[in-house]
C-alpha cells in the first residue's frame, strides 16, 4: 500500500480499467500508418509489444528489438549503446541500415540518440509529442515521406532546445513555423515551446492558454508550473499566478524559485516589506538566483 500510495496520489493517474493511450506512440503509429512508412526500423523493446500490435504482419513496419531482447549478444549490445554512443550507433546502422527510427518522446525520458539524430542531416524529423519521435532516412525507402514532412527547426532531443530558443529570440520569422509543431493531444512540451515563445514575444494571453494546457497535462512537472504561473503574472492575474507557484511548490523536486516567486507576488501586491524579506530568503537559500538581488536593488536595498 506504501509504494502504491505516490502513484495514486499522481493526479494523471487513477482508479480504473482503460487503455492509457498517452503511454504508447499511438499518434506516432497513426502517422507511419498514414503516410506509407515501410522500411527497416529501429525501436526500443518496450514500443515493440505496440507496434506489433499496430501493425502485425506487415513485414514493412516490424520492430527492430522486441521486449524479449531477441537476437545475438552482439547485437544486443550494439542495440543497447546505440542508445547513448555515436560509435555504437554508426556501427549498428552501418550494418542494418534503417529507414525510420522510433524513439520515446519527452515524457518517456528519449536517449541520447535523438540528439544524434537532429545534428545528423542524413535523418528528418517529421514526428514529435510526448510520448513519442520518429524519424525518416533522407535516402532510403521514406526518402519522399523526409522531404516533404521534415521538421526545419524543430529538434526532438533535449540538446537542441537551447540553441533553438536563441534562434527564435534573434529571428522572429521563425516562431510561427515552430508553434505549428503540435500534431498530437499529448503535446506538453509543443505547448510549453509555444508558451515560451509568446512570453518573449509579450503576448500573455497566449502564453497562459499554452501553459495552462501543458500543466494539465504534466501537473508535477515544476518547470511547467513555474511558466504557468509568470504567464499568469504577466497577465496580471495574481491570483493564478499563486496558485500554479504553489503547485509547482509541492511538485516532486525542487523548487528553488519558491521564495524568489512569493516575493514578486507580494510586491505587486503592495507589501513591499513582505516581498523585501522574501527575496532576502532567495538570496540566502539560493544565492545563484540573480533576479532576487536585481529586485532588492529595484527597490533601493543593497
């Protein structure tokens, strides 16, 4: 009953009998489906039980490691590096060649490989929400599908996200091409990516709906929450702005901006002395957050 209660008590989860569909590349499935992805894939061993169950007996669309780890144990350990080195990696494509790959998407921690992926012009990306990313060989059967589908932009890996948030603060023209990323219902992290943009951009309504929509979906996710709630304070809705730092507050992990946020909430509330002592709180706690200090000397305390 111990370790059952931190999953019941998740409120994504829940008492009941269903399919959980945000927990399988159901959309991903849809979109090989739809648009005629045949070839030779590569998968991790726990999607091969859905894919099987997609698309069993197209020999064009069978898993490449099923969730029994068949093969030889050189290639077990090649599928298994593969993940997370790029020697391991070229060697196994080397050998196999694949056409598409399927990889977990944010929500089901994706390997380092999706990194390898983006920075690899021989692959497109053309499908990414939270539960799943696939991409297409430039050259081999989908080369048509990686033309025509081909993300510019967007990357499905955690290493490309910085260098793509500085590119859409120094040119705007791109934005809309990467608000039009969300082709699935379990797209936190398109919403979260949106909701960034339209706060640099100024525009808090947008923001607010975007990241409202991400924390409905990722309710323990603190990063999530901690936007949520500026979208809200930008907006000027304090009190929603409280609301989503404090869910944010009690969200597994930590929090290192608590003190820096009930600060800024009570200064735009007027108690100027109440925020003073927050921010002071921040510094002590967590000197590294700058902006506690930047908002001491706005209000004329060294």
């Amino acid at each position: 009953m111990a370790l059952a209660a931190p999953v019941l008590a998740d409120p994504s989860n829940g008492l009941g009998v269903g399919w959980t569909h945000n927990d399988y590349p159901e959309r991903a499935c849809d979109w090989i489906e739809a648009h005629a992805i045949r070839g030779r894939a590569l998968n991790v061993y726990w999607q091969s039980g859905y894919l099987l169950f997609r698309f069993y007996p197209d020999p064009g669309r069978l898993p490449f490691m099923d969730i029994h780890q068949a093969g030889t144990k050189e290639i077990r350990y090649l599928y298994a590096m593969a993940l997370h080195d790029t020697s391991a990696w070229r060697v196994l494509d080397n050998r196999f060649r694949f056409d598409w790959v399927l990889l977990p998407g944010a929500r089901g921690g994706i390997p380092k490989l999706a990194d390898f992926l983006d920075s690899d012009t021989t692959w497109a990306l053309v499908f990414f929400d939270d539960e799943a990313a696939l991409w297409l060989r430039r050259d081999g059967s989908c080369a048509a599908q990686a033309s025509r589908y081909a993300y510019r932009y967007m990357p499905a890996g955690n290493a490309g996200l910085g260098a793509l948030g500085a590119l859409a603060a120094r040119e705007s023209a791109i934005r809309p091409a990467i608000r039009a990323i969300a082709g699935s219902p379990y797209n936190s992290r398109a919403h979260a990516l949106a909701g960034n943009l339209a706060l640099l951009e100024g525009r808090f309504a947008d923001a607010r709906e975007h990241f409202d929509e991400a924390a409905r979906q990722q309710p323990l996710d603190t990063a999530v929450r901690d936007r949520q709630g500026m979208a809200h304070f930008y907006e000027g809705d304090l009190d929603g702005a409280e609301l989503a730092f404090r869910a944010a507050d009690r969200a597994p992990g930590a929090y290192p901006q608590a003190d820096l946020r009930r600060g800024q909430l009570l200064a735009a509330r007027g108690r100027r002395d109440d925020a003073r002592r927050a921010y002071e709180q921040s510094l002590k706690r967590h000197p590294e957050i700058t902006a506690a200090r930047d908002s001491l000397a706005s209000m004329g305390v060294r």
